[in-house]
C-alpha cells in the first residue's frame, strides 16, 4: 500500500517552521582585511582560543604588535 503524501504547502510550511541552525559567523570587516589560509601550529591556536571567545581578534592584535602595526602604539 502507497504512503499518502502530502500536500507541498505544507512539506514548505514545515521546513519554514523548523528551528534554524545558527550559521558560523563572519568576522566584521570594514574592508580592510583579506582572507588567507594560514598554516599555524596547533599548540598557538589552541593558546589563542583558550583565551576566550575573542581569540582570532586577539591572535590578529598579536600579528600586528609583532609586525610593528599595533594601532595602540605612538608613533
């Protein structure tokens, strides 16, 4: 015996109400930035994200600092 089906509006409807999955979020960027792929040993980023929710921010200050670009510094 054949499964009934149902209408498509309400397969729709359902999809509609399913509770969404959240999406990993982008980074802000005001256009100033460019993405890379960055081979970095494992014991850095583990340090970095065991400082917090942050980290790429922070690993990105650490970059700058060490490059000589930190914002923060005088001139």
């Amino acid at each position: 015996m054949a499964k009934a089906s149902r209408p498509t509006t309400d397969l729709v409807q359902e999809i509609l109400e399913r509770p969404r999955v959240s999406k990993k979020r982008a980074l802000p960027s005001n256009g100033s930035t460019t993405k890379l792929t960055l081979d970095v040993d494992r014991d850095v980023v583990d340090w970095f994200k065991a400082t917090g929710r942050d980290w790429r921010s922070r690993m990105q200050q650490a970059l700058r600092s060490a490059a000589g670009l930190d914002k923060d510094a005088d001139p």
